[in-house]
C-alpha cells in the first residue's frame, strides 16, 4: 500500500486520480497511522516551502517521515514541493529549516536574474541519466512544470536535469529517496509512466 | 527549453459546453466530460475550463463537473467561473483542478488576489481579464455586468502582477468566437507591460494565427471555437508553430 500524504495544500486528488488510473493500491492520509503502515510513501505539494513544512510539523510526522526513509529506508516519491521539502532548508516564506533528507537548499530560481518568466509554467524538457524512475521513458521528453523556486542540492543526487536559463534539478535519487521537481500526475502518458515505475517492484 | 502551449477553452453555462460570439450569441455544444475525454486522448498541453454564467448568477462553477472533468485528464486544468473565496478556491483544487483563474473578483474585491495568492501560491493563481477595445481605439476591461470598468487595462495589468499572480489569461471579447485572429497589438502591449506568462484567447481561426501570437509575445494560445466547429486540432497549431522555429511539444 503506498500512502499518499495529505498536507491539506497539495493537489493529493490529481495524484490518487493517476494512481487510480495505474490500479496502485494507495490511500490518501495525513494520518500518523497510515504513514506507519505504508510501504511506499508519495509527498506531493503545491505551495510555499515554509507552508509546507508548518503542516508537516502540525501534523507531528516530522520525525516519523525521517524514521520510515532514513532508518527503514522505504521509498518515498516527493512531488514539486515535496521533493524541495526533502532540503535541508528553504528560503520561500522566510528561511525554513526542510526534512533535511537530501543537503541542499531550495532558492528562488537563478533563471529570474537571467529575465526568464517566473513562474517556470508549463511543459520541458527533462534529460536523465541512468535513472530507474525513468525506464521506457525517452530521454528528452517533457513534462509539465509549474514552479518559482528551485532544489541546489550539495551532495551528488541529482539524476535528471532541466534547462532553463539555468540547468537545474529536475529529479533526484539517494537511495531509497525520490523527488521530481516537475508534476507526473499532470505529464500525460509519460508522467503516468513514472509513477508507475515508481509503484513498480524497482523501488 | 519551456515549450510554448495550445490550450483548448472550454466554456460552460452552468453545465452544458457553449460557444459564445463577441460574449454574447451562444451555442450548445453538449457535456463537458465528453469534450475533456476528446482532448486527453488528444493529448493536449492543457485545459482550461470556465462557467461563463457563474459569477452573474452569484454562484460558484459546479464542483461535480470540475471532478469528473478532472478525472478524464491527467493534464493541467485551469478552472474560473464564480471564485471568491479563499475556501472556493481550495474546494475547487480539491475537486481536481490544478490553478484557477480568477476574474470578477478582482474588481469587485481586489485585495482577495494578495489572501489568494499568499494561501495558494503564485502558480495557483491565474488572473483572467476580460478587455474590449473602445471606438477610440482604446483598451478597457469588460465586465460582466454589462457596465465599462473603471480600471484601465494598464493599471489592472500592474495591480495583478503586484498581486504576484502566476499568470494573465487575456480575453479579447471584440475578437471573441469571430475566427478573425488574435489582437497581435493587444498583446504586443500586455506583454510590454508584464513579466509573468500570457495566455492569450479570443478570435484564433488557424494554426498561423497561434504561431503569431506567440511570435507577439504570448507564452501559451487558447481558443475555442477553432477546436469545436473546424477540422483544426491543437496538434495543427503546434506543428505550424514548430515550423516557425517556436518550441512546442509534439
């Protein structure tokens, strides 16, 4: 069973609805419970870093999430946010400290001082390297976007890139950990190809 | 590199697809669900999804609709019609859409758009401005109590971008279901005035007139009646597009 945790501010209905559609047994929780018995865990998020790591805390699973993936080291897919969320900190909202699963730090996107459009909306490229989340994807392919603030990262996690104005982190891998920088659920085929990969016995 | 969108605009009077001429004339094009599973198997960009009635009638657009629109597409969807609250806009997300664009509210209540965009995000939020073009050649805002707004359109595009709003969906109304082309002016002047993407709807009647828009600025191309009542699907606009050296995604 993978739970898909519910912030209360994330877009949880578009990724149950994909999961749904891949027949992967999930449920969509905020409870400590459903997060103690997951087997695999999916953190979406829309929203501002520091939003999301207040809900995290009132929800008291702080430490349960850095149990369950540092410790038992089941796989967890951070979605947008979650993924950033995984830093050790972030600096939307007022500097936050982050789940501190991946070193690094969440900025506002350096494209914004090259004069590109923030926020980064809509459908890029993503090149990858040798990366199990993206087997029989193509390499190249695009996937929809809709961000202002990005993962620098200080360890070498990052396996999947985009360009724009900058290259930046597109997905990260360390271990059993998983973060996309871009939406899946809204990608169309491709998208839905990852998340099965990621329900799939590769993880 | 970002790729430039085509996103079908699909406009709802309570519960049924219509097309309106100039905001006005209307036609019936039948259920929304139907139109969205059209558009997923095409595999488009983007939807975008309005009740044209909503706020005139002083209620919201009808969350069962939005969910099972939802359900039929694992693409982005943008969803407007009737939002006003900070509490309608986290029950639309919930009921699946992605961003909503907000319209009436902005005039109506303006500091709305700083609550909305503080709780939801900058992406969660898109500004959609309804403009008409006076016989003096001048751009104002339409609103849709039929009265001129008060607002010109150059001080509504620098309240919404102070507002930190994710995006502009601009509406031409004159050009509204006429298949006469976008307004390449209009948006040569919007994007003048703005840093954040644009979306541009109203008047498209072929693939070149997508390529133009983009080529005046525009981040992403809506229309309607292209796709409802020609042979032009969104795939056309984009290959067009891609001949022009404009990256899209095919």
């Amino acid at each position: 069973m993978i739970t898909v945790i519910d912030l209360g501010i994330s877009n949880v209905g578009s990724v149950g609805r994909a999961l749904d559609h891949l027949n992967a047994a999930h449920k969509i929780s905020q409870l400590r419970s459903d997060i103690i018995n997951a087997e695999k865990l999916i953190l979406p998020g829309v929203g501002s870093f520091s939003e999301g790591m207040n809900r995290i805390r009132q929800l008291g699973i702080f430490d349960l999430l850095r149990d369950r993936t540092l410790i038992e080291k089941i796989p967890i897919l951070g979605i947008c946010l979650g993924m950033q969320l995984f830093a050790s900190e972030g600096e939307e909202g007022g500097l936050t400290k982050g789940l501190n699963l991946v070193e690094g730090r969440v900025c506002y996107h350096r494209s914004a001082g090259l004069g590109f459009r923030l926020p980064h909306i809509g459908w890029d490229e993503v090149y990858y390297e040798d990366f199990k989340l993206f087997d029989s994807i193509t390499n190249n392919s695009c996937f929809y976007f809709v961000h202002s603030y990005e993962l620098l990262v200080n360890e070498p996690v990052t396996l999947a890139f985009t360009n724009y104005g900058v290259t930046f982190t597109a997905a990260v891998q360390k271990e059993n950990i998983l973060g996309v920088q871009f939406h899946p659920e809204k990608s169309q085929m491709v998208g839905l190809k990852l998340l099965e990969n990621f329900c799939s016995d590769r993880f | 590199m970002l790729r430039h969108r085509v996103i079908p605009l699909v406009l709802l009077d309570g519960y049924s697809v219509v097309k309106t001429i100039r905001f006005d004339v209307r036609r019936n094009l039948g259920n929304p669900i139907v139109v969205a599973k059209i558009y997923n198997a095409r595999n488009v960009d983007e939807l975008i999804l309005l009740d044209i009635d909503a706020s005139k009638e002083n209620r919201g657009i009808d969350l069962q609709t939005v969910g099972s629109v939802a359900s039929e597409c694992f693409m982005p969807l943008t969803v407007g019609g009737g939002i006003k609250t900070c509490d309608e806009i986290a029950r639309t997300l919930k009921a699946g859409a992605d961003k909503v664009a907000l319209n009436s509210v902005i005039f109506e209540n303006p500091n709305f758009l700083f609550d909305a965009v503080s709780t939801f995000g900058s992406q969660c939020i898109v500004a959609s401005l309804d403009v008409v073009k006076s016989s003096m050649g001048e751009y104002s805002l339409y609103s849709h109590a039929r009265k001129k707004n008060s607002f010109s359109l150059k001080d509504c595009l620098s309240f919404v971008i102070a507002a930190k709003v994710g995006e502009v969906l601009l509406n031409n109304v004159d050009r509204d279901g006429t298949m006469f082309g976008y307004d390449i002016n209009l948006i040569k002047y919007v994007k003048s005035q703005i840093n954040i993407p644009l979306i541009v709807a109203g008047g498209a009647s072929s693939p070149h007139d997508c390529t133009q828009a983009i080529k005046a600025g525009a981040s992403a191309v809506s229309a309607a009646s292209i796709f409802h009542f020609t042979s032009i699907t969104p795939l056309l606009c984009k290959e067009d597009m891609h001949s022009h050296g404009i990256p899209v995604r095919i």
